[in-house]
C-alpha cells in the first residue's frame, strides 16, 4: 500500500466564473484586456493566476463574454464577490459605452 494525498484541499484557490453579453460590433481586442484589468482590481480577485476573459458564444442577441477569475477564501462565499465583479464589469462597460444586448424577437403578424 502507498499513502494518498489530496492536492484539491492543499491549495485552497478556486476559480469563479460570470458571464456577460455585448453587441455584436464591440471591439473586442480592446475590451477584453480592458475588463481583465478591471476585475483584477477587485480586492478579494487574485493577481496571480490572474482574470481571463474569453469570448464563448456567438449567442443571438450578442457576443457572450466568460470571465474566470481566482479567489483563496471561497469560505468567505462566492455570491458577493461575483457581484464585485459584475459591478465592476457593469461600470466599466457603462463607462466605455459599450451596450449589453437585450432580447429583441420580430413578430409577424398575418392577416388572413
């Protein structure tokens, strides 16, 4: 028999993800650095590994954004330091002028 050692409980970092949707036509080269930049300023967010964002869907109303960052006190919950982020992703778009789509459905009406 050998030992084995669970790693998992060793390194108490754990990555969060949250998701955004931007309109199509957005600069996405500029953006994308831009909001890591800006979730790595959230204090509980670590610098190292640091925030990534990647572009994940080509979704119907827009271009789906997924951003993974890492925290080391999960104990202390996930709910608020997701809203720390979306906070600050929601500013910064706002300050960018960059618009988060909404759900926009054509209806056709047939007379008959």
């Amino acid at each position: 028999t050998q030992r084995v050692e669970n790693s998992s409980l060793a390194d108490p970092k754990v990555m969060v993800s949250t998701v955004v949707q931007v309109a199509y036509g957005s600069d996405m080269d500029t953006l994308m650095p831009a909001l890591a930049a800006e979730v790595a300023r959230v204090p509980r967010v670590l610098d190292t590994p640091g925030p990534v964002v990647h572009l994940t869907s080509f979704a119907a109303d827009g271009l789906e954004l997924t951003v993974n960052f890492w925290i080391v006190d999960p104990e202390n919950g996930l709910g608020s330091v997701r809203s720390d982020v979306n906070l600050t992703i929601l500013h910064h778009l706002n300050a960018q002028r960059v618009e988060i789509p909404y759900p926009q459905r054509v209806l056709h009406q047939v007379q008959g």
